[in-house]
C-alpha cells in the first residue's frame, strides 16, 4: 500500500509560510508604530529647542554689544554687520547648542 503523503507536507509548509507572512506583518507594524512615535516625540522636542534658539537673536545683541563696548568706527561696524559675522556666530552657536543636545541621547539609543 503506497500512500502520497505530500499534500500533508504542502499543508504544513503553506500554514508556515501563512504564519511568517503575518509575524512579519504584524512585527513591521509595530516597528512603524514606534518608529513614528519616537519621530513625534523627537520632531516635538527639537522644535522646542529650535524655538528656544530661535528667541534668541544673537546678532543684534552682538552689533549693540559692539556699538555699546567698544569705540570703532561706524564704517567698521557696518563692514561686520555687511559680511555677517553675527549672523555666522548665531550659526554656529546654534550648531553648538544642537550638538549639545544631541549628545545627551544616549548611544545605544541612536546607534540602531
């Protein structure tokens, strides 16, 4: 007596492939999931501190500061305010304030 038992295999292997499909499924979902709301809870926290960066105009505390502290010339203050050296120094205290941030997450957060 010789019996096909291949249909129970086929069986097996398409209620496996069945279960994979939606393991997969359900755990890319949840990775979306998450990964949306640590963008959420990042982009929020970021505007918060770009907002606070923001209200802070650095380049007109520093042109006053000049015109204020020291006695140069008119035509100096203007070349410094023409090229945009306070608007630079907002830039890059800016960029200093932002790595800073940035240093305090954690490595084995950032470093997926």
């Amino acid at each position: 007596m010789n019996i096909d038992l291949s249909f129970i295999a086929n069986f097996f292997n398409d209620v496996g492939n069945i279960l994979t499909s939606f393991l997969t499924w359900v755990l890319t979902g949840i990775a979306e999931l998450v990964s949306g709301v640590l963008y959420v809870i990042f982009d929020g926290f970021f505007t918060v501190v770009l907002a606070l960066i923001s209200a802070i105009d650095f380049s007109t505390v520093l042109t006053a500061n000049f015109g204020q502290w020291s006695s140069l010339p008119v035509q100096l203050i203007y070349l410094i305010n023409a090229v945009g050296i306070p608007q630079g120094m907002s830039m890059v205290g800016a960029a200093y304030v932002i790595r800073m941030t940035l240093n305090l997450i954690p490595g084995t957060i950032s470093r997926v």
